[in-house]
C-alpha cells in the first residue's frame, strides 16, 4: 500500500503562486510514475502533470510554461509549483502514484486551489 498526503492549497489572487506538496509513505520501492491532477466542480477529474522515476516530465497544454512538477527522492515528495494562477485553474488537486509492480493506482484526499479576486 502507499499512502499520499498533499498539502498546499488555498486562496489566491489571480496571476499568484502555490507550491502543493504529495508526501508519499509505505511500499514506494515500485512507484513508476507520480503525477497531479484537478477536479472542478461540475467537471471530470482531468490530468495535469507528471513525472517518472527517470525524472521525465509531462504536462496538460493549459498549465505548460506555468506549472512545474518536481520529484525529492529523499523526502518521497512530489511537489507542483503553480505561478501565474488563472480562475480556471481553481479545482481539487489530488495526487497520484502508479505501481508499476501491481498495476495500482494511489490517490491523496485532495486539497483546494481556489483562485480568485
């Protein structure tokens, strides 16, 4: 089993920055891929970025040139800087883990980005 608890959401002004944070515990030793994604109200949860054990890194069109996703391996931590927020970037933000091993996928709780004047 793994575990994942994001932090870092809030409130922010329009053409602000976040930085959300996904610590990762238990079985980490197979997890192939961890990424981010968003969910907003009335819509589907969609895929925003993500980063494998290579440290390769993809991300939706909408957040490119604003959003950057990064690995600590030391810390089992994912995080995803968000600079020049936008309204339509206000979602749930959760965080996932793919076990290669198990073919399992893990998700956080979640936490709220709202961005807003």
């Amino acid at each position: 089993q793994v575990q994942l608890v994001e932090s870092g959401g809030g409130l922010v002004q329009p053409g602000g920055s976040l930085r959300l944070s996904c610590a990762a515990s238990g079985s980490i030793a197979s997890i192939y891929v961890m990424g981010w994604y968003r969910q907003a109200p009335g819509k589907q949860r969609e895929w925003v970025a993500r980063i494998f054990s290579g440290r390769g890194t993809y991300y939706t069109d909408s957040v490119k040139g604003r959003f950057a996703i990064s690995r600590d391996n030391a810390k089992n931590t994912v995080y995803l800087q968000m600079n020049s927020l936008k309204p339509e970037d206000t979602a749930v933000y959760y965080c996932n883990a793919f076990d290669r091993s198990k073919n399992t996928n893990y998700w956080g709780q979640g936490t709220q980005v709202t961005v807003s004047s």
